[in-house]
RNA sequence: GCCGGAGUGGCGGAAUUGGUAUACGCGGCGGUCUCAAAAACCGUUCCCGAUUUUCGGGACGAGGGUUCGAGUCCCUCCUCCGGCACCA
C-alpha cells in the first residue's frame, strides 16, 4: 500500500528553512500600509494536548487563505500565539506534579515546533505572544485598572457559580446547562465578594455594532440572544400595613388585570420583613433549601413548582385588589427585579403554580381560536375583564396601559437585558493576579500603573492549597502582605485572578507591537493595523471570547485609546472535524495524530486535504483513506513538471486550451471567495486531469504557461510545493510574490453550445449550435429534431420555453 | 418547548439567479505493467427494466403545492446537529 509520493521531506524542509532565513513573513508594523490585511486566527491554548487535527483544520486552511490575500496584493500580517494561563493548564500541571510555568513553557516549546510544521506565515521570532509572560499580563493587569478608573470593574457581593471541582467561581458564560464548561461539574451557588467587569453598560451597543462587520448571522444571533434585550414596563406593588413596595418588570403589561399573586424570589431582600410572624419559619426553611440546591435541580422544567405563601399583601396598582404575595424559586434574583407580577392564564409557569397550589386563574385576552383550558394562553387577542381597557387588542392595551401607569406615577417603561455583568475573579493560582490592594483605612486600593505587573510568585505548593476553597495565593505571605500605596500601613493584595478570557480578549492589540514596554500597544501599529480584516476560529466562542472582546474594544474606544469599535470586521468559524461521528477528543480517544499523517504525506497534503473534506464552515467527518487522493493529485502535478515529455502531435485547440484556463482562474477565484476550498480544489483537479491528457498535443511553449498558471493557482493550497514549482520553472523570487491571475472574460466564451431539449421538462435531446443563436434558430432546430419529432408525432404543441445557451422546452 | 442549520450514490461531497442531478475525490470492479504483489496508468461504477455504444422508467428524508420546468421557492411532517432553556 506504499504510495511512491513527490519529495515532499526535503522540500517542505527546505522552503521552511528559506522562509525563516530570508525573514519573508517578517511585517514591520510601524508605517502604515495601505493594503494591509491583519488576518488572525485564535491563538493557541496549550494546556496539556499537542496540536490535532482540529487545530490543523483551523491554521491550514487560513494560512491559504492569508497566502491567497498576499498574493492577491495585500500586505498580509499573520501572527500566531499562546494564551497560556488557564484552569486547564493549571490542572494539568497539578495532576503532573509540576509547576505550570514549567508544563506551559515545555508545552509551548512544543507546539510551536508542530505549529512550524504547518508552513503557516507566522513569525516566530518577532510577533509571537505568551499571555502567561509578565512582559504581557502586566497589560492585561493595565487593562483592569484602566476599566477599574472608569467605572468598568467594579467588586460586589453576589450568589455566584462555583465549580466545586475547579474550586473556583465561573462566568456565566462558562456554565453550560448548569455545568462547569471544563470539567461538566454541577455548578453550585456561593455568596461572594467578587470582582465583574461591566459589560451590561454596552449591552446596546453591542446590539449596534453588528451593523458594521461581516459575521455568520448564526453567531450575531447567538449573541442577540445571549444580550437578550427585551422592552417592557416595571411598576409598583404597593404592601399593605407597610411603607414597602415591590416592584416587578414585565414585557406583559396588557395582562396586568389578570395578575392574582406576586412571585419573590428566594433571595429577594425583602423577603424576611415582608413574611408574616407565624410563617416565618416555614419560609425561612425554603429559602434555605433553595440555597442548597444546584442550578441544574433549580432550573429543570420537569420538576414540579414549589413555593410558599408569605403571608402578605400588595395591592394591585390600577384596580386596588388584594394579590397575596408568594416566594417560589422558579423566580430568578438575578433578572428583572427579583420578583415578578404573576398572570396564570397567560403565562405557562405561573399557570403550573396556580394549579398547584390553588390560586385564582383570571382570563383577561380573549384568543381568536378556543382557549385550551390546561395551558395557560400566552399569545396575543382581545382583552377582557380588565376594566376600561376591555376590547382593545393585547397589541395596543400593553401600551395603554404602559401610558397610564406613567401617567400615575406607578411605572415605567423599561428594557431589561439577560445579559449579566461579566465575572473575571477565580480563585485559582495561573492567572493574572488582580492589581488591587486592600487597606483598612484606605479601602480598595489599585496599584499604580507603574508598579505593574503585580507578579504571579513562582514559589507554591498548588497541591496543598488545592481544594482548600482558598485562592492558592492566599497561602503566600510574601505575596499577601505589602504597604498600602496610599498611606503606607500594612494592608493586603487581593489574591484571586483573573479568568483567562480577559488575557484574550485584548490580545490582537498587542500583536503587531508584542514587544512594545511603554503601553499595552504601540498606538501607531496599532492605527497602522487593526482591526483585524479576517478572523477565523470555534464557533463555541460565539458567546464567551467573541462578545468579551467586542466589548473591551468597545470600551477601550470609548477610552480614546483606540480608533475602532469593532474588533473583527469578517468572522469565520471552521466547522468540526469529527472522528467516528463525534468531535475529536482524548478522553474519547478519536484523535487523529497530524505528526503521523505530515511524516507519511508532508504538510502540504495534509492541509489541502483538510479543505477537500468539505465546506470550510461545516466540517466534517475525518477519513484516512481520502487523503491519499490529494496525495496522488499533488505527486501528479510533480511528475508532470519535472518528466521530459515529447510533444509530437500538435493538434490541440489553442482557443479551447485558453478557454479552459481562464474557466478554472474564474472558478477558483470564485470558490475561494465563497470559502469552499474544496470545489477550488476540485476546480484543479479537472484542470490538471485536463492537461494530462492533453499533454502530447501542446507545443512545448504552451504548456509552460500552462504549468505557470497550475502553479501559481496551487500555491496557496500547498506552498512548499508551490515554491518548489516556480523555482524548477525558473523563477528567482518567491511565488507569493507574484500576483494572483485575473481571468478575461472574452477567453470564456465558445463558440458552439449544446442545447437541451426537453418535452414536458424531460430531457429528450440535445443540439450543438452556434453560441449567439437567436431564440427562433433555437426553437426551429429543437421542432425540427429528429429524436424529438418521435415525442411530438400526433400532439400539439401548445407552448416553447427557449433559455438562451441552456435548454427549449416544448409543451405539449 | 423556543431559535438556528442540515438531510443528495457504498463513502466525503458538487450542482453560483429555479434550467442536463450525482462534478471532484475515496472505495469497488475490470484491464495494462510485473514471476508475483504494491505503486502507477487506462476503463468502469445511482437503482430498475429491456431490444444493452442505444432506449424507457425511477430516485435529492416523507408527503403536498407553485411553475413550461423544483435538490433549489412555499406548506405540513420525520430525522440529525448546534444554541437557548422557568429571563417574567
């Protein structure tokens, strides 16, 4: 089963070498360009595993895409990185044994030589980034304060998502289905004290910038979603025998007459003095057992409602009736304002507890269509007993009702968000300390700008604080204990981290100037190259890094720091690769090793292999046996340039010859447009398939132009290759830096096309005729042809369809 | 439950505004070369039926509709994937 294959060792080694020598992929940053094209994809995060295929499918096919650019004549600047703090690297060096620092350097050490591997335009020496490095948290540590003075980073109290195996807080975005994103632990809830970033300031903004940039629209309604603007009314429950009020939001104030009980949640403040005294300890007992259960148990639909009657009362605040109030946990604390107006007609959950537990069920819209009396109706109708609002439609009655309560002063009109400040406190060891200090009469303190970085101290025992519930910096005096910088008396450093997405979502700043020691960036690389033109990288990020960054951008624009509010004008995701239908992982034990595969068929065929597979976007399932097709193709294109072939006959047809380059010119640069690099390379394929057969029949001349096109369209798809070809075919200077091939138009044309000829949109036939034929000439020959008149003998023709150069269609 | 996306040969997939369904590749089969095999090259390959270089019928998840004509547009349903999920 050998394949004899192309050298592809010495030459995939030798244009490695030229391109790191001759510094090709070197970008000075510091003058502005005036075609520059900043293409990115997301760094590398080396915990513990060596590169895969799936980061593979990720670099490869953008480095084609970055060659395709530069060749096209953009000045194209392709960085590559690690973001290297994180739980994942940090546990991984625990279960070793070793310190982070350690297995993160060993880690990257390692990658990087995988990442050369690749061939990709990235430079190692130069614009490399290692956000574990204190040359680069001491930015990420300038970032927090520069928030911190604005009014962006604020400390608060707050039931938070604690992963009790990763013993530490996590974002919201980081609990997916009420589980730890890393280790799928049950999340539970913790009352601390913990640092945010406030994000919900931009909540709109957000929603505005979506305008501007070129994203999938799957990933900007991910985000609109997760944002979750909705526009509604928040008024006032006034509590009876009490100064109180309770106020509530609803997107549903058309239904406001059918509100028969208020809803606290548990943790609403208010709860104990509005409980009446013979229910206090009943009460007090829920609220516990809330506490203690995890957000999975609390957020399943399937459970059964439960909740307990307060013993008070509010008064409704246009019809004065009694509503009693209750608490249930199917209220959340942490939306709206921790209580809502409870319509059990009208919404389902509200209707599950007033079934439950025996409350009133009050219709106030009318549905067009018979109501079905086990759910509650939530669409909209006609309203009814809802006083002088009766008859209007829910439409227009939500308005209504919304300008009256303004009216009286017992509400307003306001739009809640779902999104929640961003929480970037983790009590773990490998991150950026936050730059804070705490004095007793100074209170928070933020470290000057010009004492960073605050360094992560290299001495600790992670496996002796581990599990402690502790920070792990917590247990380091010498890291603990420090003068406050305000008025010198002892004082302590705070010794959470921060969450690793901080580190990333500013990092495409720091890589046109990584070296820079006056700021986080060089302001004029900066202004010379962001933002960045063409970002490619998971989908999985739609919600966590790609809103973070977006955000910090956002901010740092408002800051005046940077000219750009959005970061990343295009977005693509890569689609995943999966192995025995599910995506590759080590635990389940389906990776597919790239090392293994660039030592049998070199780096080239491995990437375009890659983007044969299918459509970038939607990815795919891996398959060893398919890469020997690229294999084959790419050691063809190699014999055909470097054989000796006689050409004898000269019978090819120089207009057809012509016609066919230009079409596959057109079509490629169509395909990878579109990113389909699979129907690009299929698009070769017919093209070498093509010349290979018509091989003996072109004068030699011809050919080697033939074969310069070939190359010149295969380079970024494999550019060791290319390289290679273009120098056998006599050229001094690089490939990519010839410019990509234009196709004309005129060269596309034929001069004869064949017609279909359908009766009844069956296809019965075919005439070649003349390309310019007029509608008429078509109809006539397609009437006129012998195979057709069978079809028509004894029918009537009742209509022809004639499409130019494509097809007649006879009705009959 | 709600919101997206997708269902095409044995397999990965193609079909750009509705106009020859299955390009390109993998695999299979047959052949050339060889002592033999591998590799390479050539041919062939959706299914059914015959009068077998030709012809007819069927097929793009299922069913219906619009149209001269539907993989493509519309409706209903099924399956799979992704996201959200008591957000008031």
């Amino acid at each position: 089963m050998r394949l004899v294959m192309y050298p592809f060792k010495e030459i995939e080694a030798k244009w490695q070498r030229r391109w790191e020598e001759s510094g090709t992929h070197r970008i000075d940053t510091s003058h502005p360009e005036r075609h520059k094209y900043y293409c990115l994809v997301m760094f590398n995060y080396p915990s513990s595993d060596k590169l895969h295929i799936g980061h593979w499918y990720n670099y490869g096919p953008t480095d084609t895409w970055a060659r395709y650019k530069k060749m096209q004549g953009f000045r194209v600047f392709e960085p590559m990185g690690y973001d290297a703090f994180g739980l994942p690297a940090e546990n991984y060096a625990i279960e070793k044994g070793v310190h982070p620092a350690h297995s993160t350097a060993e880690n990257i050490k390692q990658i990087r030589q995988q990442l050369k591997a690749i061939g990709a335009m990235y430079d190692f020496e130069d614009k490399e980034i290692d956000t574990s490095s204190p040359q680069y948290y001491r930015w990420t540590q300038w970032l927090f304060l520069k928030l911190y003075k604005n009014g962006l980073a604020y400390r608060k109290k707050a039931p938070v998502n604690w992963c009790p195996k990763c013993h530490t807080v996590l974002a919201n975005e980081q609990v997916i289905d009420g589980r730890c994103e890393r280790c799928s632990s049950a999340v539970t809830k913790k009352d601390l004290v913990q640092w945010f970033f406030k994000i919900t300031r931009y909540a709109d903004a957000l929603l505005h910038g979506y305008k501007k940039i070129d994203w999938p629209e799957k990933t900007v309604l991910m985000q609109k979603n997760w944002i979750g603007r909705s526009e509604g009314v928040e008024m006032s429950f006034f509590v009876e025998r009490s100064s109180k009020t309770i106020d509530v939001f609803t997107t549903r104030a058309d239904t406001l007459f059918g509100v028969t009980y208020l809803v606290l949640a548990p943790e609403y403040p208010l709860v104990n003095e509005l409980t009446v005294h013979s229910r206090k300890e009943k009460v007090a007992a829920y609220v516990e057992e809330a506490k203690m259960e995890t957000e999975i148990e609390r957020a399943s639909i399937i459970r059964e409602k439960t909740g307990i009657f307060t013993g008070s009362y509010a008064t409704h605040p246009l019809s004065g009736e009694r509503i009693p109030i209750w608490i249930a946990d199917y209220v959340l604390t942490s939306y709206g304002t921790g209580a809502v107006m409870a319509v059990p007609a009208h919404d389902q959950r509200d209707f599950e507890f007033a079934k439950k537990f025996n409350l009133p069920i009050r219709q106030v819209i009318v549905p067009e269509k018979a109501p079905n009396n086990e759910q509650a109706y939530t669409g909209e109708g006609k309203m009814v007993n809802s006083g002088s609002f009766n008859e209007l439609l829910s439409r227009d009655g939500r308005e209504r009702i919304a300008d009256c309560l303004e009216k009286e002063g017992k509400g307003k009109r306001k739009i809640n968000y779902r999104l929640r400040d961003w929480l970037i406190s983790r009590q773990r060891y490998w991150g950026a300390p936050i730059p804070i200090i705490y004095c007793k009469s100074c209170g928070e303190v933020p470290v000057s700008e010009d004492d960073l970085p605050v360094l992560l101290p290299s001495e600790i025992d992670l496996k002796k604080t581990h599990g402690s519930g502790e920070s792990p910096l917590s247990s380091i005096p010498d890291f603990v204990n420090t003068p406050c910088p305000q008025c010198g008396k002892k004082a302590r450093r705070e010794v959470d981290t921060m969450d690793t997405f901080v580190c990333s979502s500013w990092y495409y700043l720091r890589f046109p100037s990584p070296h820079y020691e006056k700021g986080a960036f060089d302001p004029k690389a900066v202004k010379n190259w962001l933002p960045v033109d063409h970002y490619v990288g998971g989908a999985e990020h739609a919600v966590l890094h790609l809103l973070y960054a977006r955000f910090i951008t956002r901010a740092l624009y408002d800051l005046k720091l940077i000219h750009f509010d959005e970061p990343f004008m295009r977005l693509v995701h890569q689609g995943v690769i999966t192995n025995k239908g599910v995506k590759m992982s080590k635990s389940r034990g389906n990776v597919v090793n790239p090392d293994a595969l660039i030592n049998q068929y070199g780096s080239d065929v491995l990437r375009m292999y890659l983007m044969f597979m299918g459509p970038y976007e939607e990815g795919g399932e891996w398959n060893d046996n398919g890469i020997r097709g690229i294999s084959r193709f790419l050691t063809r294109i190699w014999k055909m340039a470097s054989e000796d072939c006689h050409h004898q006959k000269i019978t090819a047809n120089s207009q057809e010859l012509k016609r066919i380059k230009h079409h596959t010119i057109k079509r490629v640069t169509a395909e990878m447009e579109r990113f389909h690099f699979n129907t690009a390379i299929s698009a070769l394929m017919e093209y070498v398939n093509y010349l290979a057969k018509a091989r003996r029949q072109i004068v030699l001349s011809d050919w080697q132009k033939e074969m310069e096109t070939l190359f010149l369209l295969i380079a970024p798809f494999a550019p060791h290759l290319g390289e290679e070809l273009w120098t056998m075919a006599g050229h001094k200077r690089s490939v990519f830096d010839e410019r990509w091939l234009s196709y004309d138009r005129t060269a596309l044309e034929e001069e004869e096309v064949t017609v279909i000829i359908q009766v009844n949109g069956r296809v019965r036939g075919r005439i070649t005729l003349p390309a310019n034929s007029s509608e008429e000439v078509l109809r006539e020959n397609a009437l006129n042809d012998k195979r057709i008149q069978k079809w028509l003998a004894g029918k009537e023709v009742k209509k022809v369809i004639v499409a130019r150069g494509k097809l007649v269609n006879i009705v009959i």
